[in-house]
C-alpha cells in the first residue's frame, strides 16, 4: 500500500512538474555529484540574486533532490514526510499552484540527487537543464566500488542531455569528469586547481581568516578571499562566478 | 608484575550506581543522563532504509560517509562554526571515543590534562587511558559554576597539555559564558594548550542571560580547539554510539589515525541515523527542549520544597541539577554508616554515604557529587531527562524518608 501510494505520489507530481516547466519555461541550472552540491547551490543563488534580485531566482529548499524532493521543490512545496493526510494536502496544493499560480522565478537552481542507476534519466524527463554543472564523483566507503562507475555512467547521461545552446561545468580535478567532456554537446567549462582548467584557482592558501586564492577565468584575473574552509568552497565560488558571467 | 595501578581505570561511578540500582526493586533512577524518549520515527526509519538498500554492511570511510560530514559541516556554519567537510570532521563512536581518540594523540605520558571540577565522571579514565593526568580546576558554585581564571591559571604547569570540558557543563547545568570562554583561550594561546570543547547538551538550553556562545566560533583558536558533539542526547540516540569532532586539518589527522586503530569507522548505520537526525529531526529536537525545560522547573519547584535539605544552582541547559547538601542533615546520615557501606564510604566521602541511604532506604537512585570531583562533594546529581511521573515519585519517595528522619 505504501509502495502503491508512493508511486502514485511520484507520477502526480511529476506530470505536474512537467506542466508548471512547460508553462514558465525558467532556465534551469542543474547541479549533480556526490557532496558540494549544496554549497554550490548556495552560492550560485547569492550570486545570482545580487544581479537579477530575490524573486527572479530560486533552488531547491534544503535538499529536495530526489525523485519526489525535486518536483516539490520546483512546486515550491514541503514534503509530507509519513503522514497520508499532509501528502493529500501537498497534492491539491501542487494542483492548485501549477495551474492557477502567476507567479515563478525566471531562474531555478536545482540540486539533481542520483543513488543508482537509472536516476538521472528519471529526473531528466522532467527537467530540461540549461547548463549543468558536477562537482564530483567520490565514495563514501573503502572497498572497491562499482557503484561508482554507475554513478559515472549517470553524469554521462546528464552531460549528453546538455544542448549545443547549453554549457556542461565539469570539476577539472576530478578524473572521472574530465574525461566526460568528450560525450558533451554542450560548451564545457572545466574548472579547479589543476593544470588546464578553463576557470581556475591558484596559489590557494589558508589561515585563520578562511582562504584566499588567485582566480583566473576568460584572461581575466581576480585574488579572491572566502571566510569559510575547504575546497569546495573554493569551487562553489568559481562556479557560481562562472556561471553569472553566463548569465 | 605490578597489579593495582594508582591510575586504574574505575567503572564509571554513575553506571556503579545504576547497576546497585538494578539489584533493588522498586527504584526510581535520576542518575544516568539517559533521555526517556525513545529515538525519533524519521531517525528510524532512514537506518532501517539504509540496511534495506544495502548500505550499511561494510565499513565507511574512516571520518564518516561523505553525505553526513557535508551535512555537519552545513550545520555548523548555521551556528558561526566552520570546518572543511572533507578534511575536518570526523564521524565518532559516541562522544567518549571523540574524546579519547583527541587525547591518545596529542598526550604523551605524564602530560596534563585540565577539567573543571565538577565536571562528567568518564573524563578522568579518558585521560588516564591516554597516559595523562587530570589536574581539577575548581569552579565557583557561588559564580553559578563559572571557572575561576586565577585558578586555572596557578594549575597551568609545563606539562599542561590540554584543557578538557563541558559546555553546557555536566553535571552542574549550567553555561560558561563568552567572557569566561574568551579568558580561557587567551590562556590557552599564552601557555600553548589545547582545548577540548564537549557541546553534547548545546541543543538544551532554557533560559540563559546570554546567546550560548562556542568557543569553536573563535577562529584565532582553530588550531587548538577540537570541538565535540554527541547526537545521544539531543536526538535520544544514546545507544547507536554517534557523535563527530571537528577541528583543524592538521589536528584532524593525526586524531584521524587513531580513530582508525580503534574502531576504523563509526557504526555506518549508525552515520545514516545521524544524517536523518540532523535533516529531519528538528521538530523532535525543539519538542525536547520544551519537555526538558518543563521537566527542569518541575524537578527545582520539588526542590524548593525541601530547601531544609537541598540548596542549589538552578540550571539553564542540559538535564541535570546538583544540589548542595545540607550540612546538618549529611553529618546526620553519613556521621554512622552501616558496615555493609563502609567500603563505599571509604573510596569516597559523605555525598557516597547520602546517594547510598538515598538508594537503599528511600529507593532514589542519583549519583554522589564526588564522583564529579572533589568540588562536588556534599552535592548530589539529579537528571531530570527522566519522565514528570519518575521526578515526582522520585521526590515523593524521598520527601517520606526525610519525614522519617525528622529531618
């Protein structure tokens, strides 16, 4: 029964997700990998608000990534969790909004979450990316895993769905996404620290203020100070500004 | 072949009470800091997903699967604390082995190790574990349980190695405030030692004067600060043994080795309930803290009621209180103990004799202060984690054996 329900929770919201896209056709910045994609998220929607304001972009709330998290992010709706009653709820609500709202962001930033085979292509048929971006491929367990390469394979299948018109950001650090440049249609963007990234951080050093590196994209140069730690900060800023210098 | 070590390691005295406890029937327990609830639905629900879809069979990585650093990591941006996910967060078997994992690597043998006094019972052996010696600080129970800073610092020896405690502290209740914080680390920084920050009970706090303020919100001390936190306590998770510590890289890896020798990678169904924990539990948490904090003005309204008896600091955090015993009525019951507890009363003093009547006569479980340290001699800790109904058949019980000694 609860199987039942979910499925039909799933294909409900799915066709109205396709319909609301259909009719409000906002681009679309997808973002998948294994961890980042959050931050990531975040900063492309601060960026993005600084130069189209507040109401012309929006992105996934918390994480809503998944097969029923996306649509409801898109349908700007909270999940139901266990309870049959708030899900019936959330789907007259989802009736109501794609219908009868006026209302929707020019701009959706959306986390694409992908587990295991098949996922991706899931969430594809109901959103169409304008640009796509992967943080990376990693693993959270020790032992040798084809899980992996599945989950390679799923990049693949998001980087081949890109259009000529559209631009693939791939993590220039990243092996496994360097070499899936070669099956995109798309402009592609690597980026990182490495040798040969199109956008690229250097001499990336960090001390009690938070990090500060040297950025280079498009021949242009820019010394750049985050007060957070980590790498992925780095990378979420360069591609937040990448993908403004786009937009 | 030497067998009694001045440094032997003791089962815990709050587990030797619970244990006593469990012999005599009819008990009502207010001594382990367990919360009465039973983990969340979500919580549970996400681990059972993860062993149906496999998850959970083999080992993690040694600092925790990816998505649930990411996550910690989020969190604790959210509260002005930042660590790098990938280098700096390491996912633990519970607080205790965070703990002992951060001192077997920064101790050598004979290095000192400052706790406040009182303060939780199982860092002594954590210390002596690691080869080092516990060097008590002891607070002010007038300053509500603040550090002493010239106390603290007359203790700071060449062999100091780092300060250990517990923010909001246990067993007193109570919140070392930012000013206290700050002198602390300037005295870190002067005499070079780390700080251990244990924030297990930050989630629980009721009515401070001040914002609850972390030292791991300093940046100039990220280099000698390991911050500590346990989802046992704010999630009522204390048997899936979870907890994380972050701090910075360098730190992080060489605790990280250690980590690995001991247990390789924390329970990784365990990793998943955390996660869910800290994406889904948020209503959970915040109907706790209204319970607790309902369950706290209960447990100070029957204390009031017995102030011949008890005198203390109310609370603002945690589950715990720890009343002052009067001195009339502890000379009165610890001045002849039966000889069945004098071996008890020996190891330690009258806050033993008092939590043992209080066991065997009233049938109320609580912890001797001593156990805390030598300040909390002539204290009792009481946890009110425990259900209004046990608080209150607790006081009940113990209002009639007070009424029995004309007390």
């Amino acid at each position: 029964m609860k199987s039942f329900l979910k499925k039909f929770i799933q294909y409900y919201l799915k066709v109205l997700t396709k319909f609301v896209l259909w009719r409000h056709k906002p681009f679309i910045i997808a973002i998948a990998g294994s961890t980042g994609k959050t931050t990531v998220k975040e900063y492309i929607l601060k960026f993005l608000r600084e130069k189209y304001g507040e109401d012309e972009v929006r992105g996934n709330p918390r994480s809503y990534n998944t097969e029923i998290g996306l649509p409801l992010a898109i349908l700007y709706l909270e999940s139901g969790e266990s309870s049959f009653w708030k899900w019936w709820k959330i789907l007259i609500q989802a009736k109501i909004k794609a219908i009868f709202s006026g209302k929707f962001p020019s701009k959706l930033v959306l986390e694409l979450g992908v587990e295991k085979k098949g996922d991706m292509e899931y969430l594809l048929e109901m959103v169409k990316p304008n640009i796509a971006i992967i943080t990376n491929i990693e693993a959270s367990f020790t032992y040798p895993n084809s899980s992996l390469d599945i989950i390679s394979d799923e990049m693949k299948t998001l980087v081949e769905r890109i259009s000529e018109k559209g631009t693939v950001l791939l993590n220039n650090d990243d092996a496994r996404l360097r070499d899936l440049a070669e099956f995109s249609k798309a402009k592609v963007i690597t980026y990182g620290l490495e040798e040969g990234s199109s956008a690229k951080a250097e001499n990336l050093e960090t001390d009690i203020e938070g990090q500060s590196f040297k950025f280079t994209f498009n021949d242009q140069q820019e010394d750049v100070k985050i007060k957070k730690y980590g790498r992925h900060f780095v990378y979420a800023w360069i591609i937040a500004k990448v993908v403004k210098s786009i937009l | 072949m030497q067998l009694v070590d001045k440094n032997k390691v003791n089962l815990s005295p709050i587990k030797e009470m619970e244990l006593r406890a469990s012999r005599i029937p009819g008990v009502v327990s207010l001594a382990q800091g367990v919360p009465s609830f039973d983990t969340p639905d979500p919580i549970k629900r996400r681990a059972i997903e993860a062993i149906e879809q496999g998850k959970v069979a083999k080992y993690s990585l040694a600092p925790g699967i990816l998505e649930l650093r990411e996550v910690i990591a989020q969190k604790l941006e959210e509260e002005n604390k930042f660590f790098d996910f990938e280098e700096e967060i390491i996912v633990t078997a519970g607080s205790i082995e965070a703990i002992t994992a951060t001192l077997l690597a920064l101790l050598a043998p004979g290095d000192e190790v400052l706790i406040p006094d009182p303060t939780y019972t199982s860092y002594q052996p954590a210390i002596k574990v690691a080869g080092g010696i516990p060097v008590f600080v002891p607070l002010e129970e007038e300053n509500h349980w603040a550090f002493d800073i010239a106390e603290l610092e007359k203790r700071i020896t060449p062999k100091t190695k780092a300060l250990l405690f517990c923010n909001p502290n246990n067993p007193t209740g109570t919140i070392f405030t930012r000013n206290y914080l700050h002198a602390v680390a300037q005295l870190a920084i002067k005499h070079d030692f780390y700080i251990l920050s244990d924030e297990v009970y930050k989630d629980f706090i009721f009515d401070a004067n001040e914002k609850f303020y972390s030292l791991a919100e300093l940046r100039g001390i990220r280099d000698r600060l390991i911050y500590i936190f346990s989802f046992s306590k704010a999630y009522a998770m204390t048997g899936w043994r979870i907890a994380y510590l972050a701090t910075h890289q360098k730190l992080a890896k060489k605790i990280l080795a250690v980590h690995d020798a001991l247990v390789t990678c924390a329970p990784v169904v365990s990793q998943y309930a955390a996660l869910a924990a800290l994406e889904m539990a948020e209503e959970e948490l915040a109907k706790y803290h209204a319970i607790y904090k309902k369950r706290r003005d209960l447990i100070c309204r029957r204390l009031d009621k017995l102030k011949n008896i008890f005198e203390y600091q109310k609370p603002d955090s945690a589950y715990f209180v720890f009343p002052r015993i009067n001195k009339e009525v502890l000379k009165k019951i610890a001045l002849d103990p039966p000889a069945s507890n004098r071996e008890a009363i020996r190891a330690g003093g009258g806050s033993w004799q008092f939590a043992i009547e209080l066991l065997e006569k009233a049938k109320v479980a609580t912890v001797p202060g001593a156990a805390f340290g030598p300040s909390g001699e002539d204290h009792i800790r009481m946890c009110f984690g425990r259900s209004e109904e046990d608080i209150d058949l607790a006081f009940d019980k113990m209002e009639m054996f007070f009424d029995n000694l004309k007390l």
